[in-house]
C-alpha cells in the first residue's frame, strides 16, 4: 500500500480534521432524543466551548502526530498531512459550542503544519505546498455544520457545510501537479475511536468514520488517517463530557 512507503508525512483533514471535528450549526434540524452531557446533566442554556487538545500518533506509517488525507487526484496518489489543529468560531474567533439537541454552534478547524505528497514520494512537493490566504502550510476550513446521530448502531457527528459548497479548499500554486485548488466536499462523519461517546469522559479520542462518510477531494474518493482529542475548555475546562444520540 503506499501509505507504507511515506515513512515520513502526509495529511489530513478533520476534520478538516479533522476535523478535524465536531463543529456544528445550531440552525441544523435536531435528532430526536440526542443531547450533549456534562457531569451526567443534559446540556440546557450553558453552552461549554470544544478545543482540539491534540493530535494522536499515527500507529501505521507514516508514523507521527499527524493527520493524514489519502485520495487520487488527475491518476496521481494524494496525500496531504497536517501536523496541528486548532477550532475557531465562525468568523475565526471563540470556540464551536456543545447545545441542546445533540448540536453544536457553528465553527470552522484552522490546520497548520501542512504538506502534500504526491505519486508515494517520501519528499513533499514544494508547488503543492498548501496555504490560506497567503500563509504557507495552512488549511482552513470553511463554516460547517453538524448533527450527533446513530450511524450503524454508534453515536456519531455528521460534519456538511453550512453554504453547501466544499468543507474546505487547499489552495497551492499553478505548478501544482494536483490543481492549483483541490475541493474537499461531502458529508464528514466523525465517531469515537473507542466507542465510547455516551461514557463520561474529560477526553474523547475522535476519528473520522470511513466506512459511512461521503468524503471527496476534488471529486475523488478521500478517507482520513488519525485522530484527535477532544476537550472542553473555559469554565468547563476539566469537565467529564459525553453525547446521547437519539
């Protein structure tokens, strides 16, 4: 396979990542039943705020606290790796927060450390290196929205765009083999890694759900390889949090 032979970086997402990551809208549709929890109590007008705590090691190559998009764009393998991940609100300030009904506000994931592989190369490609806004190495997501739901029997996030267009764009250079812009769209779907999102617990271990996400990049099928901790912070900082889907 030829994550085996990047023995040294590549991508991901969270969600967008990765993510990222839990970001949700409170304008989406409620599942009946599903409620967000602190401390054993239902979420009710005190809304705590989420943080990515970190990024986990990669237990298959390439090995490392990263998280990895695995894709083929234009006949060419696709990898592009991330190192740090970080949750903003919609207009890049405050925090996504956990609300009544198994949502969370609106928010968006900042990624740094960022690098794209192409065709299995353990070098990074200098064209594809990705940037936002001018700043190199970053990928920042756009506004997305989210709903916690069963998924194949679990308690899992579903993660779609608020405006309907991609959950990002990684933009590059025009002598990028790739696209000068590759559109991450689709429905995210992230899940906790040890089944483990109805427990009380002060981290939650998150990863994205390859089987049932409907993830692309630039129209191809993408998965994400890795995972991140997820956390209260600000007054809840500390606090044993966990998700009732409906």
């Amino acid at each position: 396979m030829i994550r085996s032979k990047l023995r040294g970086k590549v991508f991901v997402l969270c969600a967008l990542v990765l993510g990222l990551m839990a970001v949700a809208a409170s304008s989406a549709q409620a599942e009946v039943g599903s409620n967000w929890r602190v401390n054993g109590s239902n979420i009710t007008t005190l809304e705590p705020e989420l943080k990515i705590k970190e990024i986990e090691e990669l237990k298959t190559a390439p090995v490392g606290k990263h998280l990895v998009l695995l894709t083929k764009i234009l006949g060419l393998l696709t990898h592009i790796l991330c190192s740090a991940a970080s949750l903003f609100g919609p207009t890049g300030t405050g925090a996504p927060k956990l609300q009544k009904e198994g949502k969370v506000s609106e928010g968006k994931v900042s990624f740094s450390g960022c690098a794209t592989f192409l065709s299995g190369s353990t070098t990074a490609s200098a064209p594809c290196l990705p940037k936002t806004a001018g700043v190199n190495d970053t990928i920042e997501t756009n506004v997305a929205k989210g709903l916690l739901a069963l998924v194949g029997g679990e308690g899992e996030t579903k993660i779609t765009s608020v405006s309907g267009g991609p959950l990002a764009v990684v933009e590059s250079s025009e002598e990028c083999a790739v696209g000068l812009k590759i559109n991450i769209a689709g429905t995210l779907i992230l899940k906790d890694c040890q089944k483990a999102i109805g427990t009380e617990l002060v981290d939650h271990l998150v990863e994205m759900d390859n089987v049932n996400s409907t993830l692309t990049a630039s129209g191809q099928v993408a998965t994400i390889d890795g995972s991140i901790l997820v956390a209260l912070k600000g007054a809840h900082e500390g606090l044993k949090w966990s998700g009732i889907p409906g």
